[in-house]
C-alpha cells in the first residue's frame, strides 16, 4: 500500500528527468545547425551542452540529477568541463578546409 511521501514523490517523479532533458534539447539545436551546415555554431552548442551538464551536476543534489549522474560528482563536473574546453577549443581555431565558414 503507497504511503502519502511516496506518493508526493511520485508525483514530482518527472523532475528528476529536466536537467537531463535541457541538454538534450541543446543537443538537439547542435545537430539542427551542424545538419544545416553551420557544423562552427552546432560544435559550440555540443561545448555549450557539456557546459550546462557540468554547471547542473555541480550545483542540484544527487537525487535530482537524474541521469547526469554517471560517476561521482567531481569526476562527472571535472569531465565534463574538460570535453566542453575541448570541443570550444577545437570549434574556436579550426580554420580553412570544406567546413569552413
């Protein structure tokens, strides 16, 4: 038989699910501008989705993270502060070629 707290948690079940949500949503503007072949803004995007991942598994409590949540929590904001570094860094000097633009 459900008691009242599971219940009240059942009912806020679904939050646990935005933050993983707003970085898939950034992702999915990424590959919207990379398929329009703007590949320069959708990297800067993909940097700018690690980034928002990092900043919300740094700052919500592990409980509501959801599944940003992969390893403990300085390994998760330290991982993914360096892809975003990496993708920004690639994004931003990368210059020449047939993607140029």
């Amino acid at each position: 038989m459900a008691m009242a707290g599971d219940r009240r948690r059942n009912g806020r079940a679904w939050a646990v699910h935005v933050p993983f949500t707003v970085v898939l949503l950034l992702l999915a503007a990424a590959a919207l501008r990379t398929f329009q072949y703007h590949w320069r803004e959708g990297a800067i995007l993909v940097g700018v989705a690690l980034f928002v991942a990092g900043l919300l598994r740094a700052v919500l409590p592990a409980e509501n993270v959801g599944l940003l949540a992969i390893r403990g929590k300085k390994v998760d904001v330290v991982t993914c502060g360096l892809l975003c570094a990496a993708v920004l860094y690639i994004a931003l000097t990368i210059t020449g070629g047939p993607f140029d633009s």
